[in-house]
C-alpha cells in the first residue's frame, strides 16, 4: 500500500521571530469557514467590507485597498511590474535585504536604476532621497518601511510632497510594518503600498493587502489590456505600455474588484477569510491601540537583551518596534542557541541575511505574539540556553528589566 503518511499535526511552536507568527486563532477559525463561489452576493460583499477594513488599516481614503493573492512578494511585484514601464528611472532607496528585493525585481521589469543607500543597520536621512529625486527625475521612488533584515523602520515623511513635485509615483514595502506600526499611506501621501499578513497583522502569509492611490490608478489603468478571453465593451484598455504580468496586472484585478467583476483569477476564498478576520481583529483593538501594544512589547525585548548583557543591534531611534536585532556575542554559536530555543522550548527566533548573517539574532513580537507573557518567555528560555551555553548571565535581570518597562 502506498504511504498515505500521517495527519498534519505540527508542534506547538511560539514563533517569535522576524515572521512569520503564530496566527490569531480567529484568523484561523476563519479560514476553516465553508467555501463560496467567486461571484456570489455572499462571496462579493465579503470583498467589499475587506476593502473597507484596509483602508482603515492602510490610514487611507484609497478606494483601491484590495488583496492580491500570494505572499507579500506577489504585492511587491504587482505594484512594480503595473507602475513601472521598460526604461522608467526607478529610484530604490535601501538600507537592507529587501531594498536589494525591490532592485531585483525593478532591473528584472527593465527600469534604469537609480539608488540611495544606508548602511545595514541605518536608514536613508530624507534629505539624501530628495537630493537624489531631484537629481534623476524618476517616474517611481521604491523603498521600504520597516526593512526586517535590518530591524530599521525608514521614515517617510513628505515621500508623497517630493514626488508630487517632480512627478514620480511613490511605492512602499509595509510587509512587517502594517498593522504594528503606523503606515500613514495618506499622511505620507504614498501612492502604492502593500504588506502580508504572517508579521503585525497576525495572520499566516499568502495574501498581500494592497493600497492604490487614485492619481497611480488612473495611471495604471492607462496600461491596461484586457486579456482576450475575457473582453467586455465596458471596460476600455489604455493605450501606454501594456503590463508585463497577466497575474499582478493590477489594472485587470481592479476591474475584477469593482463592481464590473471581470472574472480575473478565482480570488483565495480562505485567504480573503482570513487577511478579512485579520483587519477586523486590527480595527477591534483600534490602531493607536495596537501601535502601542507593539510599541511596549519591543522596548520590553529590548530591555530584557540589555539587561542579561546583550548588545542590541541598529540604532534605538530607528528601530522597528516589532523586531529586534540582538548581537550574538563572541564564544557564543548562534546557530546553536537557536537550535536548544527550538529544541528545548519550542521557541523559534531568527538567524540574519548578509552581511549580518551570523552576527546577529531577530527576535519579533508580532501581531498574536506581542505580548507580555511571550516576550518573558522568550527572555527566560535565552537566559537559560545561553547560561548553559557558557555566556555569563545574572538570573533573573532581563525578566525584571522587561517587567519593569511593561509595568
Ligand atoms: C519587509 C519585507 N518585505 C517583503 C517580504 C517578503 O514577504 P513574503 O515572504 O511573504 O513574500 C518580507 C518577508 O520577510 C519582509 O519582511
């Protein structure tokens, strides 16, 4: 007989790395929800009240406040591949792993690349982004909130006045930002942003919310082409360059989002469940809320490294609230402590790219996991492996320095 294997029955992970996290068991419990068809009233009404939910989240008016289908990526790649033409000048701002992600997929759909870089670690001061926008003039400015490789959040202000002037569109990464710290799309006036759902929004990854400024809609719809098969006399395609991608077109998945429905892909009816529940647990507990609660919960991590000796990684005024770097200390393999985290606790906390690739650990406090007793846990179980470890630690200080903050 042929292995059936057995029933999916995963350990009981506490996911306290830079994502993904535990999933709220509402978003989960949401997601087991019955099925319905694409086009359903049910089905339909469903993805009206999930655009509504976002533009809360987004902090936008946006009409377009949708969800592509995919990891935060699939978002990342629609909104460069629709506002992006072949030889559009693209200025990519970067100060870390996903800054390199954005140049990737920039120079893989053609665009000249223009950059303005920081150090891992730091961010780009804005005056050098409106320095460089004035220099090339480009059609896009890329960059990202809050860069997870770094544990940087980029500030943004005035992004939206600067490309106003020089007529650029605007795009923003918020994958591990959203729904833990502010993404202010309209304060910023940031034409495209998008996220996932597996940092800050507690849910599993595989959807990417999405917001579209109605000046970078407009745009966008001035490329579309319908695809043949699904051609209507209402809807009109544009006559600039056609989108370079039928899946992230978001000219078409636009269409497929209002009320003229073209029937785009068949939507993913539990992941809509579930980046749904997501929003409705953000708007529940109110943004301001939410920022803080992620707010406590890092300077508690923060707190609890420092006082059992750890040095933190990156700058304290730039720091993502809901991510930590920490420094693995000389004599100390990290890959080790990660492995008895893991293996003795069941906590996963994460390793780091690049340049930063072993010399320092990321330690999230996302979404369902940002939370008080968590993050004692998670300092108590680093206590004790890295006491075991040989790393000196006086007990007990990072539990009391973390309760002391959350106090
Ligand atoms: C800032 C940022 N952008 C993009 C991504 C890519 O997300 P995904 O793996 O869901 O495609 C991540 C994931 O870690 C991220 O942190």
């Amino acid at each position: 007989m042929a292995d059936t294997y057995s029933e999916i029955d995963p350990p009981q992970r506490l996911l306290m790395g830079p994502g993904p996290v535990n999933a709220h068991p509402r978003v989960l419990r949401a997601m087991s929800a019955d099925l319905l068809g694409q086009f359903d009233p049910e089905f339909t009404a469903y993805m009206n009240e999930t655009m509504a939910l976002y533009r809360r989240v987004f902090m936008t008016e946006n009409r377009w406040s949708l969800l592509i289908d995919g990891t935060a990526r699939a978002g990342i790649e629609a909104a460069l591949v629709s506002l992006i033409e072949p030889d559009s000048t693209v200025l990519i701002v970067r100060s870390g792993r996903f800054g390199l992600l954005l140049t990737e997929i920039v120079e893989r759909l053609g665009g000249k690349i223009e950059t303005v870089d920081a150090e891992w670690g730091e961010v780009v001061p804005f005056v050098r982004i409106e320095e460089a926008a004035r220099k090339h003039r480009p059609q896009v400015i890329a960059c990202v909130h809050g860069d997870t490789s770094t544990t940087m959040a980029q500030p943004l202000d005035g992004l939206g006045k600067l490309c106003h002037e020089i007529g650029a569109y605007s795009y923003v990464d918020a994958t591990a930002t959203l729904g833990g710290m502010a993404v202010e799309t309209d304060r910023w006036g940031a034409d495209v942003v998008t996220a996932g759902l597996q940092k800050c929004m507690g849910g599993p990854s595989g959807s990417a919310p999405i917001t579209i400024s109605d000046r970078a809609a407009d745009f966008i719809a001035s490329r579309k082409r319908v695809e043949a098969g699904i051609r209507r006399n209402d809807i009109q395609d544009g006559n600039r360059t056609r989108i370079g991608s039928n899946y992230f077109d978001l000219a078409m998945i636009m269409d497929y989002w209002s009320d003229k429905r073209l029937n785009h892909h068949t939507e993913a009816t539990s992941m809509l469940y579930g980046a749904r529940e997501c929003a409705r647990l953000v708007m529940e507990e109110g943004l301001e809320a939410r920022f803080a609660r992620h707010r406590a919960m890092g300077k508690a991590m923060v707190a609890g490294a420092r006082a059992m000796g750890l040095q933190v990684f990156g700058s304290d005024e730039y720091r993502m609230s809901n991510v930590t770097g920490i420094h693995i200390p000389d004599g100390v393999d990290g890959e080790k402590v990660r492995t008895r985290m893991r293996e003795e606790f069941e906590i996963e906390i994460g390793s780091a790219f690049g340049p930063l690739q072993g010399r320092i650990w990321r330690i999230g406090a996302m979404g369902y996991n940002a939370r008080k007793h968590k993050v004692l846990i998670t300092l108590a179980a680093l206590e004790a492996v890295l006491r075991a470890e040989g790393f000196k630690v006086r007990s007990g200080d990072a539990i009391e320095a973390a309760r002391e903050v959350l106090a």
